[in-house]
C-alpha cells in the first residue's frame, strides 16, 4: 500500500493484523482511523480480502477481486451517504449481517464514521457485544476517532494509519488543478521579484480556494441537517443530531483549512530548497522544480543562503501553529514576501 508511509506505527498496524490472520485468531470488531476516508476504506477491503481469501491475501482470485471492487456477497458496507446513520439504516446493516455466508466465509460489514442516535447507537453497541454468529467481523472506519463514540471504542481493536502528505491531491481533481496553479503562481513570483502586488495576491487566491470548498462542506451540513429535522426523531434527539452535526462541520472545516495551508507551505519549501540548491551550485537534476533552475539562476544569483534557511524555519514554525488559531493570510505573505526584493 504506497499510500501509507514508513512510520513504525505503521509496521507495526501490518504486523499485528498479519499474525492474526497467520493464526487465524480474527476478532469480531476493528477500528481504523486516520486522515483518509479513501485510504481507510482501501485498508479495510484489503484486510476483509485476506480474510476470506484461500490463498492467503493473493489479490487476484475471484474472492479478493470482488472484495477489493466492495462487490463481494459476504461483505456489507454502511455508508450513510451523510453525516448521520439512521435507525432504519443500522437496522438493514444488522440485518445483512445476520444472513447466513455464502461459502462459509466471514461476513465483514464495514461501518464509515458517522454519528450515532441513541437508538442506532444501542443497535449497534449491542450488535458488537453479541455478534450475530461467530463468522462476523465488522470494521469501523473515522477520520476523527472522537467522532466515535467512547463505548464503541472500547468493544473493537483500534488501529492508527499514517498517511503521506500528499493526500490532499486524492480528493479530487480540483486539488490536482490548485497544486498547478500554487507551482504556476510561485514560479512568476520568483522571476518578477520586483513586482510586490503578485506576492501579496498569493494568499488571496489561496483564501479563495479554500473557502470554495469549505462551502461545500457547508452545503453537505446543511442537506443534512434538512433531512435530520424531516426524519421524525423527537425533537430533543433532532436537537442532539443537529448539535454533532454542527460540531463536526467545524471539525471538517478545520482539517481542510489547515491540510490546503500545509499543502502550500510543503510546496513553499520545496521552492525555497531549489533556491538555497541552486545558490549553493546544485544542478538542474537535483532540484524540486527542474523547470525553475534557469529563473533561481537568473533572479537569485546573488542572494544569501541564510535567509532562505529562515524562511523555511518560519514555514516549520507556522505548520506547528495553525492548529492553535495562527492567521493562515498573514503566515503566507510572510514566508511569499521573502521571496521578492524590498
């Protein structure tokens, strides 16, 4: 999985499962968390191919295909399609879990983070508890583990993924298109040092891009939140729902907001490299950006190393901050400024 870094967690996450599948000693329940939905779910069709699969986790008989497509009959997904699981929903879940397996296999439902009402959240503890027969395994998935609840936690083994940096470009193509633009944007501003207005717009038009997807997320909130007060709940379980709703809007908003800041500053960085490279007398091959070894040359040839060493300590300085409330705007043209003459 080139998706997961090198961490020792890691390691020791593919160690773990792997004995328990050597040994054939599979628990009833799991928790994988991390910074990925895509990822997380990857995860756990792999894991629920190696359950089931003959040849040991092959990848390519008709078992792990189909498990690894979510199109295999023994595995059931629940994803809510919203921020919410519905009682009908867990119900139906449950109820694919009690049938009987085809082949013998386990049955593996996977459950995507989402909250729970009270009802849905009994259903779902008491299924964990008291699985429907000894075949079933079901794998929890969240990108925030405090999105489940404590209960919950304590009934399934608890996995954390790492994930590499570059996760941001997998969500989808407009982030692919807002990596070119940073790079484009960069490139102009270090080969027009003197122009000080193209510097000072690069964090607008960052801005501009994250609070188009944050909107997004808005609207998704508030689709839901529609259907939450057209669901019939009481009104103090709508309260509730609407309540973690909410709670989780800001959570989002947060983690997109600081994963496009840190996106941008790694993207910054890898700038400043090429410079201080390029200054040092590195060659073309050995930079970031190849195509920007002609414009350091010619924009930067008699600039210090040291400053550009600073400049990257403010970028480290400001990625540990951005979780404490730092001000993204003013972090960016500090570090962007540097990068033209005064």
């Amino acid at each position: 999985m080139e998706f997961l870094t090198e961490s020792p967690l890691n390691q020791l996450n593919l160690k773990l499962l792997n004995k328990e599948l050597a040994e054939g000693n599979i628990s009833h329940s799991y928790l994988f968390y991390g910074e990925n939905m895509k990822y997380l779910l990857e995860i756990a069709l792999q894991f629920a191919a190696n359950i089931n699969c003959k040849n040991n986790g092959c990848m390519e008989c008709r078992i792990c295909r189909n498990t690894l497509k979510a199109k295999y009959p023994n595995l059931h997904i629940l994803d809510p399609g919203g921020n919410s699981i519905l009682v009908e929903e867990i119900r139906d879940f449950i109820k694919s879990m009690s049938m009987s397996s085809i082949d013998n296999d386990f049955k593996i439902g996977i459950i995507k983070e989402a909250d729970l009402g009270r009802e849905s959240f009994d259903l779902l503890l008491k299924t964990l508890e008291d699985p429907p027969d000894e075949k079933c395994v079901f794998i929890l998935i969240a990108e925030d583990i405090n999105s489940i609840i404590p209960t919950i936690r304590s009934r399934c083994q608890a996995y954390n993924w790492i994930f590499g940096s570059s996760t941001i470009e997998n969500y989808d193509e407009r982030f692919k298109n807002f990596k070119i633009e940073v790079e484009n944007s960069l490139a102009v501003i270090m080969s027009d040092r003197e122009n000080i207005s193209k510097a000072l717009g690069f964090s607008g038009s960052v801005r501009n891009f994250i609070e188009a997807i944050c909107k997004e997320a808005r609207d998704r909130n508030k689709k839901e939140s529609e259907k939450i007060k057209k669901s019939g709940l009481d009104k103090d379980e709508i309260e509730r729902i609407l309540r973690k709703l909410e709670e989780k809007l800001k959570r989002e908003i947060s983690k997109l907001t600081n994963l496009i800041i840190i996106y941008v500053f790694d993207i910054i960085a890898d700038c400043l490299e090429d410079i201080i490279a390029v200054t040092a007398g590195s060659s073309e091959g050995a930079l970031h950006y190849t195509g920007n070894y002609n414009i350091i040359r010619k924009s930067f040839k008699t600039e210090s190393i040291n400053e550009y060493m600073e400049l990257l300590k403010v970028i480290r300085e400001n990625r540990f901050y951005l979780n404490q409330g730092i001000y993204y705007e003013i972090a960016l043209d500090r570090v962007v400024l540097g990068l033209v003459r005064h």
